[in-house]
C-alpha cells in the first residue's frame, strides 16, 4: 500500500515518477504479486490512469489486463476493474466527451483510429472475445455490465471481424440475447446497443437473434417503457428492429408470421390534443413509422409486401394510421412521415387503396382524404417535402388501381362534373395546378395525371372527351389542346420556380398519354401547329437545360411515329419519317432522344419509387416515366429507320399481336373472375368450418351437461327412492315425471281412453262369453240326444268330429280369458298410477323450480311411458284381432249348430218312422207269440225282456257319461 500511496501521489521525499513510468509500475506489479489484493489495487490504478494515458495504458498493460480477467475470475471485483480498464483503452466514446476544442486540435490524427488499433490487437487472439463472452453471462453487475460495454466498443471498431467470431462461438449469440431478459435496466439497456452493433449488416446473425425470441422480448419492453411516450430506451430498441428487419426477407416473414404486426397498432394511439409533442415522442413515432414501412418496401419481394400490407389492414394498423393523417396538431416531419408510410401501405393492393379512397377529412362538409391531400399538393405555401410526400401518396394509390384511375378520371369528364360547384373534385384539382403559375404545381399536376392514365387504354381515350372553358366568350378547348398550347407559349408565360421544370412536367404527361393509344396520336396529330413546333425545338442549338426539353420532345415525336395508325394522310408515318429527316437528321433525333437517360437527374429518378429530391430544382423525372423510357426508347430509334414495307408487315404483325392481347386479356378477365369467386368460396368454406366447430363445440359441451345432469337425476332418483319408499316403482317414476304437468295431464287423458276401451272390451268379452255358453248348453244338449240317437243309428264317428271342435274352441276361450286377465292386470296397475298422479303434482310443483335443470332428461322418461302406452296400443290391436277371429269362429260354430238342429230333425223325423216301424213289429211279435205259445213252443216273457234291455240302455248311458 505504501507503494501505491507514492504512485498515487501520496507525500514523498524524491522527484515524482513520470506517468509512463508509473504505469509501467504498475504493470509489473499485476504481474508479479502474488497477493490478490495488491494486483486488485495495481488495476483499479491502471483504471484511474487509462482515461487520461489510453495509449501508454493500451500499449503496456493490455497483455496483463487479459491475463487478470484469465486467471482471476474467482474475483469480481478486478475482473471488474480490468473490463473497466479496456473499455477506457478502447472505446473511441471517452475521448469525445472529455477533450475540449483546444486539446482536440493539438491530438495526434492518429488518436482517432487508438480505437481500432487497440481493438485490432485485442481480438487477434480469437480466445479473448470468447473469454469476455463468457464473462458476459456472469450474473455479478461489476462483471456482467463492464463486459458489455467493452464488447459493445469492439463491435464499433472492428464490427465484421467480431461478428464473424461471435457467429463461429458456441452459443455465442444466444449468451447476448440473455441480456435482454436482465432484470437490471442498466444491463438491459446496454445489452439492446450491443445487439444493434451485432446485428448490423449480418444477416446470419439477424436470423439468429430473430429466431431467439427477440421480437417478443424488444416489443415487450417498448409496451413496458410506454410505447411512443416512452423514452430513449424505445428509440433503442425501435433501431435493433429495423437492423433486424431491413432487407431481411426471412425475418420479416417471420415477424409477420408471429403476429408481431397486430402489436404494432398501439403505437400508433394519439389522441386529440396534438399540442407539445417531446423532441423523444417525434423522434420514436418516426422510428415506427420507418418500421412500417420497412415491411411493405416496395424493394421486397412482392408476395412478401402483399401480405403485410393485408396483414397492417385486418389488424386496423392502416385505420390507426390514416387517422393520424386526418388529425389537427401532429408534428410537420410527422405527418409528412405518416404520408409516406400511408403511400407504401396501399401502393399496389387494391383491398388497402379501395379504403383509403373511402376516408374523409374531419371537416364541415366531410371531404375525401385524396381531395384534401391534393389541395396540399398544389398549394405553394406547403413545404416541399410534404408536397412530394403527396404526390407519392397520389402514386402509390393509382399503382395497379383501375379502379381508382377510372374515378380520378371520372371527376373531369363533363357528365360527372358538379355543376353547383359546393365540392371540389380532384380531377379540378389537378386541372388547376397544371395550369397555375407555380412551375412546381405544374410538375406535380402532370406527373399525378400521368399516373390516372399509367397502362390504361380506356381511360387515355376518355380523357380525350374533357373540355376546358379558357376565357369568357371562347369556345371551349380540349385538355390535350390546351396541354399542347401551353407547352408552346413556353417562356411568355410568366411563373414562379423553373420554367424548365413545367414543360418537362406537360412533355411527360403527353408521352404517356400518347404511349400505346393511336386514337390520343389521331387527335394530337389533327392539330397542324403540334408537328412544326416540335421539329423546330429539336432542331435547335439550345443550352444545356434546354437539352432536356429537346429530348423529351423527340420521344413525343417518336410515339407519334411509332403508335400512328396513318389514319391522317398528310401525317403517316412515311411522311413524318421523311421530315425528320429533312429538318432534323435521323443521326441528331437519335442523339437528342439519347438525351434523356444519360441525364443525372434521370438516373436518380430510376432508383426507386418515391420522390426524393434535394430541392425543387432537382424534381425533373418520375419513377414510373424513367421506365417508359427505357421501354420506348430503342424501338423508337428502331422505327426511325425502318423502311415502309418493313412498317407494313409491322402493322400486321402488331394487328396479329393485338388480337392475342385481345384474347389474353379476355382469359385473364374470365381467370380474375373464377379467381374472385374462388375466394369467394374459401371464405364460405372456412365461415362455415368455423360455424361447425363452434357447433361442435356446442354439442361437445352440451354432451357432457346431458351426461352431468344424468348423473344429477340419477342420485335424486336414489334419494326420493329412500324418502318415498312407501310409493310403489310405477308412483316414483310418476313422481319425477311428475314435474312438466302437461304431460300428466295428457298421460291422465289417456288413461281415461284406456279405461273406457277397456270397459268396452270387457263388455265384449262378456258377450261373447254368453254366447260361448250358451254355445256350450246347446252343444251339450244337443251332445245328449245326438250321442242317443247316434248310437241308436250307429253315427258315432260324426260325434267324435263335434267333440274334437269343441275341446279346440275351449283351448281358445282358454287362452282369451288368459289375455283378458292380463290386460285387467295392466289397466289395475294404471289405475294406481292415476290415483297417485294427483299427490304428486302437488309435490311436484313445489320441487319444479329445483329440479327445472332435470328438464331433459324427465322428458326422456315420458317418452318411455309413451312407449309404453304405445306397446299397449299394439296389445290392444291384437287383442282385437283375436276377438275377431273368435267372432268369426263362433259363426262357424253357430253354422254347424243349425246344421246339426236340421239333422236332429231328421233324426226325430226318422225316429218317428221306426217307433211305428217298431209297433208294428211288437203286434207282429205278440200275434207270433201267441201263435208260438199255442203251438207249445216255449217263450220267454216280454218283463225279462224288458229288464234286459233296461240293462243294456243303462250300459249304453254309462258308456256315454264316460265318453
């Protein structure tokens, strides 16, 4: 310690020590003590002097800084001092804070690239940045957060070489992406610069991060730190995103995939009092917006773009945004901004563009936001980066829009115009800035127009209708007429900006008005002063600005050559060829057409869509005409010298052609349509899955209620069981239907038709027992004296037939009395469900409002009493049935018994013959007895005789009570 007292500057008795010479001290003193403590103390001093002597700290003890954080990382503190110490060394931050103006003009060139140099020394050695790497996941502050900076400096110095060892590192990324779940916002926040430095223009890497969960983690803190109100830590964090997403197909894919767009809306929030906005909130809400636009570039792929933008419109990010648009206070640079990410949204997607012409300004009579926006346009007063800002809004609306073009048109054809005049229309609009006298509205008037017209044949025709009323007392003139006179008044015309810059601006219209239209080409040929006065402006010597306009016309000229139909003879294209060549020159047409592509402000303009220009001076070239021209230019050059057989097989030739495009144009209309209705019927298809799995859902959940309220009734079921016991099975099961008294009263009226058609049945079922009795007494009786006679007569066989029908008639009856008795047995049991019904229902209705969920399954329970009703219903037709068939039975029976009365008659009647048979055969019989008697011949006497046969007729009648 005392040596650190003299180092330091404690009291001493010899000279002090230069500091080259203490650090070098020093340096020895990490190196060689074996106390801890003293090389911890060694450090923090090298600490305190790298600030002030970063070279001949980073020269000197840089070696012994990295052997400490090797092999002292048992203790934090100097590994904490010695990341301290290296980051002083190597940051470049430091030296900008603390040199004053005076000291920085005195610093060596070379202090400025210190940074790299010690950075370059320190990562040579691939061992170093993985080792900080591992000390980076150490969780102690003084460790974690030093390591941190230090790796942050070393991204700054030598970026790519770090990442690509960061990148080959195991696990190296995913070390640094748990900085961003620190619970320590000083560690949080610097592990979101860290991973800026990291990500920058390294894909790999990008994905990685990405894929490591740190869209999540970054929009989580934006939610926490307050979205747009938030702090410097949004900006921070916004900046990491952009670095994540810009030209990084996957990642974007990724976050849109991850519904990461649909989070994006909050930010987005403002409310109505604009006034006071931070310096911070303008600086984040213009890092989301470059966000946004981020993922619908038009530089990304096109799929990719589409499903964003669809994605920013069912989520309602473009609603939140067009009501930024709409609002009163916002920011300039932020509503210019928002202008701008509004344009890229809709550019192309015609779901997205058919809402934004459906926005109105919250003004008194509400008009539309393409209205407004284009009064802003052509209003010199609005700075000039909003006015490109709408223009390229008006662009991006029309891009691939028929639709919208056809209803900018619309506005200045005469039957659509509104004559009241009450509401301006944007085609007025337009119409008024070509023609004011701000050279800039003239520009941005034409350029828009041109876009009405961009690919759209219909409309270049439509367009050709418009009138325009110059003057009072004139005849009113066509919009292409007055285009044409304006762009030769040329400079009479006194105008504010570039006169330059609105002739360029009516040149550009023409071309594309004229380009791929030969009815426009017709029209603008008819008029005699439009040829001379652009042969004359080619044939010129003009200067340099005026180059610019000569080219411009020889492209005019050239679509009028090329897309001429020669339906004017004093202008075929035979004849105009030949002009040029008299009064031009086809080598100098060729020159001043080349004119325009090898100009500067024409390269720029080809870059990319929107409307960046430097100053009003530079705004020469839209995006969308460089491409016409790169389109028109050679085959131009190539029909200025094609001869006429050569131009007439040409004309067939593009006849053929034109009839394909006829056809294809045909097919893809009628492909668009099948298109259409294609998905028209996915999203039928998937609404009604949708609806089937909410159903299903439904009767999943209704199940498991029936089951739970089977369960419910089950055990109640059991209760009342136990508390009703004196209640037979029939009475309990009444009971619980007893609830839904309807169906009881239904049940009881049902029970009463029972009874009644029981009675009857009984009634029947008596008669036909009288019947069968007396069926009975009379067979017997007639069994009596048929068996009497019968065995008198010898019919005995005939007898045993009837005894036979008889036995199988009592089986019968047998059986219907059995099927009588159980039906009196079921109507008992009915009975003493009727008697119970009305006990019940009192109880019922008490216990109605409890068991009200049981509604379902009670109703099961009447529907089995209604099939049983219904089983007895059936027993009944049977039973009726059989009757019937007993009825006809007994008729048979009545028949044979009437039979057999007749045959008992004939018997009498033959009976009645034998008795005075037999009378006469006993006077036979006496007279001869008498004769035997005299004749002396024994006879026996007629009382034996007589007993005899009493004996045999007493035999014969047990026989028959035995039969």
């Amino acid at each position: 310690m005392n040596f650190l007292r003299g180092v330091m500057g404690g009291p001493s008795a010899g000279p002090q020590p230069s500091g080259t010479e203490t650090i070098q001290k020093l340096c020895d003193r990490v190196a060689s003590s074996t106390l801890l403590d003293d090389r911890r103390d060694a450090v923090r001093a090298l600490k305190s002097l790298s600030k002030k002597y970063r070279l001949e700290v980073g020269i000197q003890a840089m070696e012994h800084l990295i052997h400490v954080l090797q092999t002292d990382r048992s203790d934090s503190e100097i590994i904490g001092y010695a990341l301290d110490t290296l980051y002083n060394v190597i940051s470049n931050d430091l030296e900008e804070e603390e040199q004053d103006d005076s000291e920085e003009e005195n610093l060596p060139k070379q202090v400025d690239d210190l940074g790299s140099q010690f950075t370059e020394i320190f990562i040579k050695q691939q061992e170093n940045v993985t080792l900080l790497l591992t000390l980076v996941e150490e969780f102690d502050f003084h460790v974690r957060w030093p390591g941190v900076k230090l790796l942050t400096s070393l991204l700054k110095q030598q970026g790519p070489q770090v990442q690509q060892i960061i990148l080959v590192s195991p696990m190296g990324v995913s070390r640094l992406m748990d900085l961003l779940a620190d619970s320590r916002e000083v560690i949080r926040n610097d592990g979101v610069l860290l991973l800026q430095q990291l990500t920058k223009s390294n894909a790999a890497i990008q994905k990685i991060v990405a894929f490591e969960n740190a869209f999540e983690r970054l929009l989580d803190i934006i939610t926490e730190e307050g979205n747009s109100d938030g702090g410097i830590v949004v900006e921070d964090c916004l900046l990491l995103l952009q670095n994540l997403l810009k030209n990084n197909n996957s990642n974007q894919n990724f976050f849109k995939e991850g519904s990461y767009i649909q989070r994006m809306k909050p930010w987005f929030e403002v409310g109505d009092d604009n006034c006071g906005w931070s310096a911070q909130k303008v600086t984040n809400l213009h890092l989301m917006l470059q966000l946004v636009r981020v993922l619908v570039s038009p530089t990304n792929p096109p799929g990719a773009t589409s499903s964003c933008q669809k994605a920013m419109f069912h989520c309602g990010l473009l609603q939140q945004l067009c009501t930024i648009l709409m609002a009163t206070g916002v920011p300039a640079d932020i509503l210019t901004e928002t202008i701008n990410t509004v344009s890229e949204v809709i550019r192309g997607c015609q779901m997205n563009q058919d809402y934004f012409a459906s926005v109105n300004a919250p003004s008194n009579p509400p008009r539309p936001a393409i209205v407004v926006l284009l009064m802003s346009m052509v209003n010199e007063r609005q700075p000039f980066v909003l006015r490109c800002a709408v223009l390229y809004c008006f662009q991006c609306f029309l891009y691939k829009n028929q639709k919208g073009q056809g209803e900018i048109v619309s506005t200045l054809l005469p039957s659509t115009i509104d004559a009241t005049g009450n509401s301006v229309s944007a085609g007025q609009l337009l119409c008024g800035g070509l023609f004011s006298t701000d050279s800039l509205s003239n520009w941005c008037a034409a350029v828009a127009l041109a876009h009405a017209l961009q690919e759209n044949a219909t409309l270049k025709e439509q367009l050709l209708r418009v009138q325009l009323a110059t003057s009072i007392g004139n005849p009113p003139v066509s919009l292409l007429q007055q285009c044409t006179n304006i762009l030769s008044q040329g400079d009479k015309i006194d105008r504010r900006g570039s006169k330059v810059q609105t002739r360029v601006g009516l040149l550009m219209l023409l071309c594309t008005w004229l380009s791929n239209c030969s009815i426009a080409v017709t029209h603008f040929l008819h008029n005699p002063a439009n040829i001379p006065f652009l042969t004359g402006q080619i044939a010129e010597n003009l200067g340099e600005e005026e180059q610019l306009v000569q080219g411009l016309c020889a492209l005019l000229l050239g679509i009028s050559i090329y897309y001429n139909d020669n339906s004017l003879e004093n202008y075929r294209k035979e004849k105009l060829k030949q002009l040029i060549e008299k009064r031009i020159g086809r080598e100098n047409f060729i020159e001043k057409l080349g004119f325009i592509s090898k100009h500067e402000l024409y390269s720029r303009a080809a870059q990319k869509p929107q409307p960046s220009f430097s100053s009003p001076d530079h705004m020469m070239f839209d995006h969308e005409f460089t491409k016409l021209v790169k389109e028109l230019e050679g085959v131009i050059s190539k029909a200025i010298y094609k001869s006429s057989e050569e131009d007439k097989k040409e004309e067939e030739v593009k006849k053929t052609l034109e009839q394909h495009d006829n056809i294809v144009t045909h097919y893809k209309k009628v492909i668009r349509e099948q298109d259409q209705e294609l998905e028209e019927l996915k999203q039928q298809i998937n609404t009604l899955k949708s609806q089937n799995e909410q159903l299903q859902a439904t009767v999943t959940q209704q199940v498991s209620q029936i089951q739970q309220h089977k369960d419910q009734y089950n055990l109640l079921k059991v209760q009342l069981g136990k508390d009703t016991q004196h209640h037979n099975s029939h009475g309990d099961t009444f009971q619980m239907n007893g609830i839904q008294t309807e169906e009881v009263n239904k049940l009881k009226e049902e029970l009463e038709e029972w009874k009644t058609k029981h009675e009857l049945l009984q009634g029947q079922l008596r008669e036909k027992d009288s019947v069968i009795e007396k069926l009975k007494s009379s067979q017997l009786e007639m069994g009596t004296e048929q068996s009497s006679q019968i065995s008198k007569s010898g019919g005995l066989e005939h007898n045993n037939e009837l005894q036979k029908e008889l036995e199988r008639l009592r089986s019968q009856i047998q059986l219907q009395s059995a099927e009588i008795s159980k039906l009196q047995t079921e109507n008992q049991k009915l009975q003493v469900m009727n008697a119970t019904a009305d006990p019940v229902l009192g109880h019922s209705s008490a216990t109605a409002a409890q068991n009200s969920e049981w509604k379902g399954q009670l109703e099961q329970e009447i529907k089995e009493l209604k099939s049983e009703v219904k089983a007895l219903s059936e027993e009944k037709a049977s039973l009726k049935e059989y009757l019937d068939s007993s009825s006809s039975t007994i008729a048979i029976l009545q028949d044979e018994k009437s039979k057999l009365q007749q045959e008992v008659a004939e018997s009498k009647k033959e009976q009645d013959d034998l008795l005075v048979l037999l009378a006469d055969q006993d006077q036979k019989l006496s007279a001869l007895k008498i004769k035997l008697k005299d004749l002396g011949v024994p006879v026996e006497d007629e009382d034996d005789i007589e007993s005899g046969d009493q004996g045999d007729e007493d035999e014969d009648g047990d026989d028959e009570e035995q039969d």
